[in-house]
C-alpha cells in the first residue's frame, strides 16, 4: 500500500511541476499558445472567469495535471500533437469514461489547492513550534486570496496585458472572505473583530457599487489594514512562538509597505499597480497561512 501511496505523490508532484513549468513558458510567451492549451492557464488570463474563477480552477488544475501524466502515455501511442490533447480524443472516445474523469479532475484540482497547502502549511507551523494548529478556514481562505494574486499576475505577465477592471474583484474577494474569517477564528471583540467587520463592508462595497470609479488608491488600503492588524496580532506570539512572531512581523511589514506603495502609486502610473497588488495578495495569503 506503501508503495502505490509513493508512487501516486511522485505522480502527482510531476504533473503539477509540469503544468507550474508550462504556465511559466505560456506567461512569458516561450511558447506559442495556439501549440499547447493549458486550461489553468486560461482560467488565470481570462477576464470572463472573474468572479467564478473559484469554481472553474479546480477543474482546469485537475485536467492539467491528468493531462501531463495519463494524457503522456496516451500521447505516446500516437493519439494528437501534445499531451492535453490526446486526453481529450481518448474520453471523447469514451462517453462513461469522460463523465467519470471530469469527477476525477475537480476533486484533484480541489486536492491541489485546499489540502496540499493544508498540509504544507501545516509542516511549516509545525517547524516553526507554532502553540496552534492550523485551521481549515485559514487554509481556504489563504487559498482565495493566492488565487486572486495569481490571477491578477498572470495577468500582469501575460502579453493581452490586464484589464485594470478585474482589481476590484481580486482585492473584495479576499477582504469579504478574510472579514468573514476573522471574527470567527478568534471569537472576540479587538483589532480582529474590527478588522473583520472593516474587510466585510469594504468587499461588499467593491461588489455592489464598485465605488462609483474612484481613484485606484482605494484598492490598496485593505492591505494597510490588513497589515496593521497582522502586527498587532504578530505581538501575541514574541514569547510564546518566536520565529512566528519574527516571520510574521516581517511579512506584516512589507504588506504595510506594498499597501502604502499602492495608495501613492496611481497618483502617478497605473502599470505598475497590478503588479502591487498582485505581490500584497500573495503576502496576505502566507500571513493567512502562518497566523
């Protein structure tokens, strides 16, 4: 049992260091993206997929994984020009199969992105002598805010450019989620709960009025908060965790300095806004993790 459990993380740990590999290669036009069609990919630069990007990723993560995996030795027989594609005229094939792999696919995909950073995250609280464990809601909700990260960078990288649209979404989404979080994984009323009910109303905001086309600045000042937060709550742990509470501090502090450098930005250009966010939204989702 042993070794089939060895064989199947060696299998899956492949596939996503291919399909990580590929997007790089996409993002930074190496290769041609009419040759190779990587779903996850797609989801990520694609300006339609927001707000639902949360349901359609765990579809695409799964698809590509299978596809760099199965989808090679398909390939190898002599089935279409690349791996993805081969998948695909096999189950087209296969009516029953296709239906069952579509399953396979989303709990892969929901594997990937809920409990492999689980159990990372988990390991790497567990090196740093953590007093608590960390909890599944933490965990999705560091997950949300990667993946708005994610999709807004591969915005940022991808050669169609960013439609400066989408950051009201990438940053809500988050803020809604964490406000949510907040309130209840400490369960009293301080700079948590406030910054919870603050995060609430904020991503409402950004959702029901989109704030009536303000200045971009305004996108930035949930990570100021967020960060204030994060150091107030870093000093709990001086004592009890201390490389907690340093790897925490630092993190705090360079998402007080993106969330600053993001309110100056626009003032000036907004080409570089993106990237800013993208950089604090991916910060946020490690504190998520860590705290």
């Amino acid at each position: 049992m042993k070794r089939y459990k060895k064989l199947l993380t060696a299998v899956l740990v492949i596939g996503i260091i291919l399909v990580v590999f590929a997007i790089v290669l996409l993002l930074f036009g190496l290769i041609p993206s009419k040759d190779i069609k990587i779903a996850t990919y797609y989801i990520l630069v694609a300006d339609f997929s927001l707000p639902f990007i949360l349901l359609a990723l765990p579809l695409a993560i799964g698809f590509d994984i299978i596809a760099w995996t199965i989808g090679v030795i398909i390939w190898l027989f002599g089935y279409g020009s690349w791996p993805g594609q081969a998948l695909e005229i096999f189950l087209s094939a296969h009516p029953v199969i296709h239906h069952v792999f579509y399953v396979v696919f989303l709990l892969l995909g929901l594997f990937v992105m809920v409990v492999l950073p689980y159990w990372i995250f988990s390991a790497v609280r567990k090196a740093m002598n953590t007093q608590k464990h960390l909890d599944w809601g933490s965990s999705i909700v560091g997950t949300i805010t990667l993946v708005m990260g994610m999709h807004i960078l591969a915005h940022f990288l991808s050669p169609r450019g960013i439609a400066t649209s989408i950051i009201e979404y990438v940053v809500g989404i988050p803020a809604l989620a964490t406000g949510i979080l907040l309130p209840l994984k400490y369960k009293r009323i301080d700079y948590n709960f406030l910054a919870g009910l603050i995060g609430i109303v904020y991503g409402i905001l950004l959702f029901a009025t989109r704030f009536n086309h303000p200045s971009f600045s305004i996108y930035s000042i949930w990570f100021i908060i967020y960060a204030v937060r994060g150091l107030l709550q870093a000093r709990t742990y001086r004592t009890t965790a201390p490389s907690q509470y340093s790897v925490l501090m630092a993190l705090n502090f360079l998402l007080l300095v993106l969330g600053m450098l993001g309110v100056i930005l626009p003032f000036f250009t907004l080409n570089s806004l993106p990237l800013v966010v993208a950089i604090a939204l991916i910060t946020e989702s490690v504190i998520t993790w860590l705290e």
